[in-house]
C-alpha cells in the first residue's frame, strides 16, 4: 500500500473539515436514541451552517 501526501504540513481538523466540505461532502447523521445525530468533529460544519452570519 503507498500512501500521498497532499499536505506540506500536518493538518488541523479545522483545515480537514473545510477541504472535505470545498469537495462536496456533507456529514452524515448517525442514527440514535435520540434521533440522528453528526457526531466527533463534523458536527462543526453542521453548528456553523445553523448559526446566524455576522
């Protein structure tokens, strides 16, 4: 297996997030007891679309 190296530096989870989101994908929900949820760092994405702009 080899691997590519697309960062010249180690990413944050921030920058991961926003290169993932500038491609087109959205996070998906998880089902739970109390209804779908994003969960771990993706829900950032999902905050922020819901927050007022400034």
């Amino acid at each position: 297996m080899t691997a590519v190296a697309v960062w010249d530096h180690k990413p944050t989870a921030a920058e991961m997030l926003e290169a993932r989101l500038a491609r087109g994908w959205t996070p998906t929900p998880t089902a739970t007891r109390e209804g779908p949820v994003v969960l771990g760092y993706a829900a950032c994405a999902i905050s922020r679309a819901n927050s007022p702009a400034t």
